[in-house]
C-alpha cells in the first residue's frame, strides 16, 4: 500500500513537472533558429515573420556545423528570407553603388535591419559588424544558409568555384570551409535520402501494411500448430545437431587418415609454431585428431543429457503444447500486446514533450563575443540594449553582444538539469510498470486456465479483463515496486553509460576498466532482476501475496526446480526463435518478391521506388516484431504454467487423494486435467 500511494504520488508529480515545463518552456527554441538579437526567425506577427532563414555574417568563424546548430558562432547571425546566390564583397558593392544599386540593394537585405549608408567607411562598417564582408552562393538546410558545395572532377567548389574574395582583401580557398563542409555535405546527402525514403513510404505503406498482416497470420498459425508440432520440430532439431556433428566427426577420421603417410603431416603443432596462415595447421593430422576428439566429446555429452534429461525434456515439450492450448481457450491475450504498446508510446511521448519543454524553458542569456583571444570579457554575459555604453566595445575593438543560448539564474533554472534527471527516472519507472502490469494480467489469465478443473467451462467468462482488473485494484503497489527496482538499476545504467561517452577520450586506463566493469556489471543485475520480476508478478498473480514474499518463492521453487527451468527456457526460447525467424524469413522473402516485379500476378501492381529495400526492411523489421509480440504471450503462457506445474508437484500426498493419478496426467499431458490445490488455495487464487 505504502509503495502504490508513493507511486501515485511520484505520477501527480510528473503531472505537476509537466505542467510547470508547459508553462516555462517554449518549444519554438528548438524549431526556429534565433537570431543574434535572440528574437525566432519566422515568427508569426514579428519584423521576421518573412524571414525564415538565419544568415551568419562570416562563417568561417564557425568551425564547424555542430557549432552553427547549437547557436554559439562567434559572428553576427541574421534572419533573411532567402538565401544569398552570388559571390560578393561589401567592398566591391560599395565602390559601384552609385551605378549599380541594384548590386547595392541586393546586398544589402544580408545587412542589419534599417541599414543604408554606403558612405560609411568600410572599416567602421566591418568593425561595427553593419554588413558582412563576403556573401556566397549558399543553400538552406535545417533553415540556416550554409554554402553550396559541390565536387567537380574531385575537387571541392562552391558554385563551380574553387576560390573567392573574403572582403578583407584576401583570396581565400574554398578548402578552408573543408571541415564545415565534409560534415554539412554528408547531412545534405543524407537528407536527399531521407527525402526518396519518404516518398517510397508515402507508395508503399499499403503494401507494408499487407505485409505485416500476413505476419500476424503466420504467427498465429504457428502458435497453433505448436499444439502438434513442437515435439516434432525439437526432436528433428536435435537428431539434426546429432548428425551434423557426426558428419563432422567421419570428416575429421577421413581427413586423419587421408594424411597419413603425407611428408610433413606427422609433425605436431608445437613443432611448426604460430603461423599466421592457418592453412598450414589443415595439412597436420594432429589438427584432424583433435578436431575429432572434440567433436566426439561435444557428441556424448548431448547424447547423455537426452539420455538423462528426456523426462524433463518432454515435460517441457508437453508444457509447449499446453501453452498453446491454453492460448486458444483465452485468444485475447494474443492482442493484449497492443495495450503495453500503447501504454509505453504515451510513457515516451510524454517525457519527450516535457524534455523538449524543460530544455526550453529558458530566458535569453547574450556573451560578448569577441574576435580577440586576450579579450577579459569574452564569453561574459551582456545586455544587448545598454552594450554600446559600455567599455567593452573600447577595450575589446569588434566585441558584439550577441545570442548565446537559453538558460537563466533563477531557482528554476538552476535546477532544470535535476529536473530532467527526474524526467528520466518517472519514465523509466513507468515503462517498467506498463510492462509489469501486461506480465502480471497475462499470469493471471492463464493461471485462471492452469486451475480449472474442467476446461473451457471453469475458465471465467473474461479472464483477461478479470486479471486486469485485480491487478489494477490489488496488485498496483507490487508491480510498482518492482518497477522501482528495475528503473534504479536502469538509471544507473544510462548514468554510466554518460560518463563512458564523456570519457572516452581520457588516457586513464583504470578509469576506463573501472567503468567497464561497472557497466558489465550492472547489465548482468538488470537482466537478473527482469528474470525475478517476471516470476515475481506471476506468483503475485496467482497468490495475490507482495512483491518481496512474490520474488522470494518464485526465486526458491525455481531453484528447486533448476533443471527444469534450464531446459524448458532452452527449449522454448529455441522454437520462439525457430519461429520469429520462419515469420520474417518467409514474409520477407515473399515482400523481396513482390518488389522486385518477380511475382508475375502482381508485377503491374508493384509500386515504382527509389530504393525497393525500404519497404523490403521494413516489411522484414515489422514481421519480426509483430511475431515477438505475439510469441512474448506464448513465452509468458509457458512460463506461467511451468511456475503453476512446479508448485502443483510440492503439494503433499495427504492434501488430495487424486494428487498421483494428476501428476501422472501432467507429466504426460502437460497439465491437461489438472485440478485446484484445495479450498483454501483456491479462495486465495480466486480473490488475487
């Protein structure tokens, strides 16, 4: 109780975050660039609602596009309405503006707003940051104007150029923009894939929709076809790795024997010493006898744990069966997958919302930014209104009080990184929870089939939306409690994982092992706490007791049933596998087809595409997702019935006359007439 009335407390919380993010933030930070006047270019109702792009004045003062994207180039930046399609000098504007002021006018709309005085000297024009001294031809991308590169017979160009004027009376090279440009170029390139990818979505998602409908029926079929084959499918799997490794033991004989008498082939690996052409070891038959004792070893020791693991084998086998069984009685849990999704993409858009809220929650903070290296004041925060009344613009010749980024000093501010952190945490610790509650109702509902002693007519009516509703009403604070766990070990998680990026260019070898071995460390925690959790929630679903008591007998009877538990995961993880792979192997054959037009039924049907392996992938990524989806419920069917198998087989002899006599049915039938505990069992398993 304690634990549900704190995580409805932390939920309220994040509601208020939000709300106070919603109320503080300002998300046209991240959509519009921003001036160095710190004002949106394009934004409704201001001098720039037409003036869309941002325009540096001298760009190569930026290093690189990071810097340009993240606002902090130490230049003047201004909104535009187009980018500029010409190489020019302000110097050379100036000097013909009495006869070509339609070079003059055009310049001039890259100069500040209300500029226009060509007799300004050039120099206070320049110091004053009134006009850049160069334009060049550039193009819009992410809306900022970067220059148009281009490769010509391998040569990097701008506008079939390869060099220009940089205002200052210097010719430059076009590779002194090499840095920005290697790295803008492959954006561009990238984005004028992403633009053909769109459009073969755009004609094709009719088809990808069809696809992964054929998915969804194929898995189906084979959770159905489970019930028949899954003894047949393991059994040919096995006798296969049999045969294949005794194939690889007679290969090994032959070619033992096929050396025998060969110069050099008695010699002994210790004999030649490290080759590094591998090739030489074939010709030893030293190499051939070890490779058969190998195999001969690898071959007795699967032949004995058949031999020795067979019951356990096809109880597991049986448990298969049943789980498929078990899913036919109660098909609605097939499509429960489709709840977590939509619980978890409402978790994520709501974090990402309020992240993009809190980032931008921010006032407008200015840096005087200065061309002079030895300046003190450099990167000191400023005002832009009262900066030209200050000593700074004397002390420091060129220095402009310009946009850095979004921030502030107030208590909000101060705290908004601890804000995100808490962000972070309430998102993991809900998806956790959405994902619990799903393992937790898909328990219930097929411990409700394990314990009917008639099947289907002591099966409740709705056992889904039954399991739901008690594990909503009983089971909140549990579920959330394990959740906690989880998010913990997860947010150390990404905090390590943090701290190895900034890192990673440290020298300090025990720093990075440290870190590694964190790291290995904490991964193998999360996935043992997901294995106790799991089992938790379903002993949880089917007693109704706490997380804790939950964990600790799911834990215990698993122990005490560890063979078992090893097999069955095996098996079962080796079909659901042989399956996921048999969906998307086959629907993704059949979409290969279909793309290429080598399907003549349907070749006028195909859609003309840019790149056919979009849809193909997609198609391919889908079906294997959809069929985990639906073989996550078969997983958890399994595992549920195998925990209720095991807590059926401790019941003492003297609790039920029948006891023998259902063991029997179980470990042949895989549970097919099991019956209720007892009385008192079953009011527990009743009201959980």
């Amino acid at each position: 109780i304690i634990c549900c009335v704190i995580f409805i407390v932390v939920i309220l919380g994040y509601i208020a975050l939000g709300v106070v993010a919603w109320v503080h933030g300002d998300p046209r930070k991240v959509i519009y660039p921003t001036d160095s006047y710190g004002q949106f270019c394009g934004q409704r109702d201001t001098l720039n609602e037409n003036k869309t792009i941002l325009f540096y004045f001298n760009i190569l003062k930026c290093a690189s596009p990071v810097v340009l994207i993240n606002l902090q180039c130490p230049t003047t930046q201004l909104c535009v309405s187009k980018c500029p399609d010409r190489f020019a000098t302000y110097i050379d504007v100036q000097a013909s503006y009495r006869y070509r002021p339609d070079q003059w006018n055009y310049f001039r709309q890259f100069c500040k707003p209300g500029f226009n005085n060509p007799r300004k000297s050039i120099a206070q024009v320049l110091r004053d940051e009134d006009c850049p001294s160069m334009i060049i031809p550039s193009r819009p991308f992410l809306k900022r104007c970067f220059p148009d590169f281009s490769t010509k017979n391998g040569v990097l160009t701008v506008a079939n150029q390869t060099t220009f004027k940089d205002g200052r009376g210097k010719t430059r090279n076009v590779t002194d923009l090499r840095e920005a440009a290697n790295g803008i170029n492959n954006v561009l390139d990238a984005r004028s894939v992403g633009m053909k990818i769109f459009e073969d979505y755009a004609i094709s998602w009719y088809w990808i929709l069809i696809g992964l409908f054929i998915a969804m029926m194929l898995s189906l079929l084979f959770l159905v076809l489970l019930r028949f084959t899954a003894g047949v499918l393991f059994w040919i799997f096995i006798f296969g790795v049999i045969g294949i490794i005794g194939y690889g033991i007679w290969h090994c004989y032959w070619e033992y024997d096929h050396l025998k008498g060969i110069p050099g082939s008695d010699l002994t690996v210790y004999d030649i010493g490290f080759q590094t052409d591998f090739k030489v070891y074939l010709q030893l038959r030293q190499t051939w006898l070890a490779f058969m004792i190998i195999l001969c070893g690898v071959e007795v020791i699967i032949i004995l744990m058949l031999i020795f693991l067979r019951n356990r084998i096809r109880i597991a086998i049986a448990l298969l069966k049943e789980g498929s069984r078990a899913i036919g009685y109660i098909m609605s849990t097939l499509f429960y997958p489709i709840v977590t999704f939509l619980l978890i993409a409402i978790c994520i858009s709501y974090w990402a919302v309020t992240a993009v809220f809190l980032a931008t929650s921010g006032e407008p903070v200015y840096k005087v930014m200065a061309n002079q290296t030895l300046c003190k004041y450099a990167n000191l925060t400023c005002d832009p209104e009262t900066f030209n009344t200050t000593n700074v613009t004397k002390l420091c010749p060129g220095a402009q009080c310009t946009f850095a980024f979004y921030g502030g000093e107030s208590l909000y501010h101060k705290y908004i990184f601890i804000f995100q952190l808490a962000n972070a945490f309430v998102f993991l610790w809900l998806v956790n929870f959405a994902i619990a509650l799903g393992q937790c109702t898909l328990a219930g509902a097929f411990a409700s089939y394990y314990w009917a002693y008639r099947k289907p007519a002591d099966i409740p009516l709705w056992p889904l939306f039954s399991s739901f509703g008690r594990a909503i009403r009983y089971h909140t604070g549990s579920l959330a409690f394990g959740a906690l766990i989880l998010a913990i070990v997860q947010l150390i998680r990404v905090i390590l994982e943090y701290l190895d990026h900034k890192l990673k260019g440290t020298q300090n070898s025990f720093t990075r092992f440290l870190l590694c071995c964190l790291k290995c460390c904490f991964w193998c925690l999360e996935k043992f706490l997901k294995f106790i959790n799991r089992n938790a929630y379903i002993m949880i679903a089917i007693y109704g007791k706490n997380f804790c008591t939950s964990a600790k007998e799911a834990f215990f009877l698993l122990m005490r049933n560890v063979v078992r538990v090893a097999v069955l995961d095996k098996v079962t993880d080796f079909l659901l596998f042989l399956g996921k792979i048999l969906v998307a192997g086959g629907v993704g054959v059949l979409a290969f087809f279909f793309f290429t037009q080598r399907i003549p039924v349907f070749a006028q049907e195909v859609p003309m595409l840019n790149y056919y392996w979009v849809p193909l992938l997609t198609v391919i990524i889908g079906s294997y997702l959809v069929a985990h989806g639906f073989f996550s419920v078969y997983a958890m069917c399994v595992d549920t019935l195998f925990l209720c198998f095991c807590k059926f087989c401790e019941i003492p002899l003297e609790a039920n006359c029948l006891l023998d006599s259902q063991r029997q049915t179980i470990k042949g039938t895989a549970v097919q007439a099991a019956q209720i505990e007892n009385t008192k069992i079953t009011k527990e398993i009743c009201c959980s």
